[in-house]
C-alpha cells in the first residue's frame, strides 16, 4: 500500500472564496487543527498577494512543526522570493508554483505562446529551488490542455526540479472516468514520470470533485489538493472529509492506498471552520453535516437499532461526531421514539404513556420540521401538567449608538405577572437581562445562532441558545421577524424546558422512580 499524501488548501483556495476570509489568528488556529488531523502539507496561503497571506504563512510557518507549509506563488520571481521569505522559519516548507497550460488561459489571460509558458514554468522551478528542495508545479487548467503539451510541460519541469506535480481540474469540468484516464495517459505518457509524485486538485462546479479525486487516485494520483468542508473557490474544491473517509470506508477498493488522517478530528475540524468563517454546512453534508448520522424514517431506527450495519457504513464515532444523533421527524415510529426518550434518560415510561406521548408527538412532527432532544421533553413534561410555563406578555426596547441600551420585559410566570427592566451592552444583552430579572434567574448563554429563515429584508429570523441553567444545558428556540423578540422567545424556550425537566424528575425523585 502506497501512502495517499493529504495537501490541505482550506487556507488557500477555501480562503480565498468571498466569504470564508481568516485573520492571520484564526489561519494560525486553523492549521494547528489541520495539524492534529495529520494533513501531510498546509498551504497556508499565497505570499505575494497580500501582506496579510504573508503574515498568516510566516506565522503557520513558526507555529506548526508536524506538516510541510506551503505557499503558492505564480510563475514570477517576486511571487518565489515572497513566497521563500514567508516560510523561512519552517522545519519543512513547500514552494507551490504554477501556471496556467490550457489553450483558453495562455491566449486570453496570459497573452503567452505555449513556448514561452513552457520556459516559465521551467525557469519558474529552478528559481524556486533556491529556497527549498521541496517544489511543486501546477499546470494551471490541466484538465483543458492540449495533452501533447501538457505532458512536455510535465516532462520539463520535473527535469527541472519539481518533486510533485499536481493536475488541477482548475474549472470543475471533468467526468469521473475522463479525469482518472488523463492521470493514466500521464503515466504512461511522461518518461520521468517516476521521478515525482502526481498530484490533483479537482473543482466542483459539476459536485464532481471528490469523484473525480477518487478516480485520479485509482489511477495512480499519491496526492490530493482537498479543503475542509469542501471550501473554495465557486462551487470549491474536493472535500477532505469526503475523500479520507471514502478511501477507509471502501478500503478494499481503493486498496492500493491509505492516508494517516486521524478520521476521528473530522467533525472537530470542520466544526472549528464554520465557527471561524461563520459559515455552517448543510445538515445533510456527508460525513460532517447534522444528519450524517441521523435515522430519521422508522423502518431504518428499527433496523439500526436492531443491528447497527443494516443502514450505517461507518461509526459517528470514526469521524469524532459526538453521538449517532436518531433525529425524530414525522416518518419515526414508536421504536425510534421510546430509543430517544431512554437514551435522554426516560427509561420508566409505560406503553400507555407512550401511546399517548407517540400520538402527540406525530400532530407536532406535523407543524414542525425537525423535532429536537428539547421537543421531544416537552412533550413528555407537557403530560405532567404540573409544571410552570412563563409567557411573554410585552418587551420594549430602546437602542441606539448613542445610548445605553435598556429593555423592559412582561411575563406571566404561573398566572402572575412579572415586569423588570435592565440595560445592557447591547438590545439584545439588555432584553435578556431584563428576562431574567423577571424570572429570577441566571442563565449563562453558551451559544447564541441566528439566521434568516427564508429571503428578504422581512424575512422571519430564528434564533437558537444554548443556555446554561444551574448545570443544566437546555437550548431553546425562538422565531419573530424581530430578532429581539425572538431571541427573548428562545431564551424563555430554553427556560421553560429546563423548569420543566427540573419538575418533572423532581417529581419522578419524589414518587421513588
Ligand atoms: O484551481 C487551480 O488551478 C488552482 C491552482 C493554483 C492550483 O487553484
Ligand atoms: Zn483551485
């Protein structure tokens, strides 16, 4: 078996996409991550673009000692000298060259004959080989290139000195088979093609950049240009996630190679990615998304409850997912149902109460589309009757950049009515603390989401907390097409459920269950 070398651009091509940019803190956090994932090489950015990239490349170049930084530069020696002055501090640093081979780029955006783009590219190694032992070039649009010139390039510049030689689908547009048969054709077509390593680095305008990965790879390909989440320009590139768990999932398909990723700082890291950027991937994103491990239909919680394997290919727990999360939706049965309420603690619950509780639970899978941990307690809880709900009666608030912000807040707490008011860092902070003046508590907010539910200016805006009561996690939501109001409504959501698991075990405690 061949090692499959993991070169993670997440800081360079996902970076560069409108908006996914990092400060040179938030790359330096991220590579740390990337580096306890076990990527073989970081491109940590492009030196000569920016005197930020060049600052991020310098410090991921101090800071990160377990994989090779890279910096990418164009064919130019100004971009070379950037790009070997950043990474001067590294133990083991890269330099990235490139430049682009198809017929479309050399006339209209290089204004180059194909000879002359060939003797850059040479000239553009041999410079870079100054700085470093380690060059990769990168014939820009590969994928588009004239083949017979393609492989000359290829041929020339490892004569030169490029130790890895990487085949960018630069515009996404290959086919799965046609992309594996160009890695083919170079193999045999490159009479020093032993001499370095072929790289490739797909786009997906088509969603076909992990195929088109997979299939290079089968063909010989030993490294990957991947990102996290799948981040980059356009539609972005390869999914690192994507391509790593495919080839240990299909390990006796892909036989021929492994990767030293730990699979199990997957999730962790493209988690840390969506906090930094503040951009989330969509639930049911393979392998990192939501419901990568959920179950929702009835007959796939049977059988999984049954035996694991029948509708799961890998464990939550190889990716680092917290938990194989069974969301309850409207297509659950009975089964999916009573595993959940016994997994969240509820193990008493007798077939008549859950009759009742199913029966209640499929008219609220009805209205609401996903139906989370907290739903599925309040309803339980709602059983009992006995437990105290707090309403919002009436907020106003007053907020400016001119003033300290203030908040009244109304509620009605078990039939009586509570006013307080409370300034605050800002509406929200102030309306909050008024909340919880009135109720008599102190929550510590641990998360805080907001995002529109649908498009427009007036669109309806859902907020999801996290609070923590008294060490109790309880998270609410609240939607409004004021995000005051429905920030106070998750934060009253939160409140009530954690009140209402309190009582409902209290009484449990009580009756000796
Ligand atoms: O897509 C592309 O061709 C690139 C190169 C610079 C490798 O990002
Ligand atoms: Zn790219």
């Amino acid at each position: 078996m061949e090692k499959l070398i993991i070169f993670d651009t997440t800081l360079r091509d996902g970076e560069q996409a409108p908006g996914f940019s990092m400060t040179v803190e938030e790359k330096v956090a991220m590579a740390k991550q990337l580096e306890k994932l076990g990527v073989d090489v970081i491109e940590a950015g492009f030196a000569a673009s920016s005197e930020g990239d060049f600052e991020a490349i310098n410090q991921v170049a101090q800071e990160v000692k377990g994989c090779i930084v890279c910096s990418l530069a164009r064919a130019l020696e100004y971009d070379i000298e950037k790009a070997g002055e950043a990474l001067q501090p590294a133990e083991r640093k890269r330099i990235h060259t490139f430049i682009a081979t198809s017929p479309i780029h050399m006339k209209y955006k290089l204004k180059m004959t194909p000879e002359q783009v060939l003797e850059r590219a040479v000239s553009a190694v041999k410079y870079a080989r100054n700085f470093t032992d380690d060059v990769e070039f990168s014939a820009e649009d590969a994928f588009r290139s004239d083949r017979d010139f393609l492989f000359k390039v290829i041929e020339a510049v490892i004569d030169a000195g490029a130790k890895t030689v990487n085949i960018p689908d630069t515009v996404g547009y290959a086919i799965p088979e046609e992309f594996g048969q160009l890695i083919a054709d170079i193999k045999n077509n490159v009479s020093n093609i032993d001499k370095a390593i072929i790289s490739v680095h797909c786009h997906n305008d088509l969603g076909l950049a992990v195929a088109n990965s997979l299939s290079a790879i089968k063909k010989g390909a030993r490294q990957a240009h991947l990102t996290i989440n799948g981040i980059g320009e356009r539609a972005g590139n390869a999914a690192l996630e994507e391509v790593v768990m495919a080839i240990k999932v299909r390990k006796d398909y892909f036989n021929e190679v492994y990767t030293e990723i730990n699979t199990q700082e997957l999730y962790r890291t493209s988690r840390l990615l969506c906090r930094i950027t503040g951009s989330f991937v969509q639930p049911n994103k393979a392998i990192v998304g939501d419901n990568a491990f959920a179950h929702e239909a009835g007959i796939h919680q049977h059988g999984i409850l049954a035996h694991r394997e029948t509708y799961e290919i890998m464990r939550a727990e190889d990716v680092g997912f917290p938990r194989s999360k069974m969301v309850i939706g409207k297509h659950s049965g009975k089964h999916g149902l009573k595993a959940r309420l016994e997994e969240l603690g509820y193990k008493n619950i007798s077939e008549e109460e859950l009759n009742t509780l199913f029966e209640k639970f499929k008219m609220l899978a009805d209205r609401k589309k996903e139906i989370f941990d907290e739903d599925i307690e309040a309803l339980l809880l709602e059983e009992m009757k006995d437990y105290h709900y707090a309403k919002l009666l009436y907020f106003h608030v007053l907020s400016g950049n001119g003033i300290i912000p203030s908040s009244t807040v109304k509620v009605d707490i078990d039939g009586q009515e509570v006013v307080a008011t409370s300034s605050g860092d800002g509406p929200i902070d102030s309306a909050l603390k008024a909340l919880e003046k009135a109720l008599g508590i102190t929550g510590r907010l641990k998360d805080y989401t907001i995002r529109s539910l649908s498009a427009g200016k007036d669109a309806m805006g859902e907020v999801r907390v996290v609070v923590d009561f008294d060490g109790n996690i309880s998270s609410g939501r609240g939607t409004s097409t004021d995000i005051i109001e429905a920030s106070v409504k998750a934060y009253l959501d939160a409140y009530n459920k954690y009140l209402a698991k309190k009582t409902f075990m209290e009484k449990k405690i009580t009756e000796g269950i």
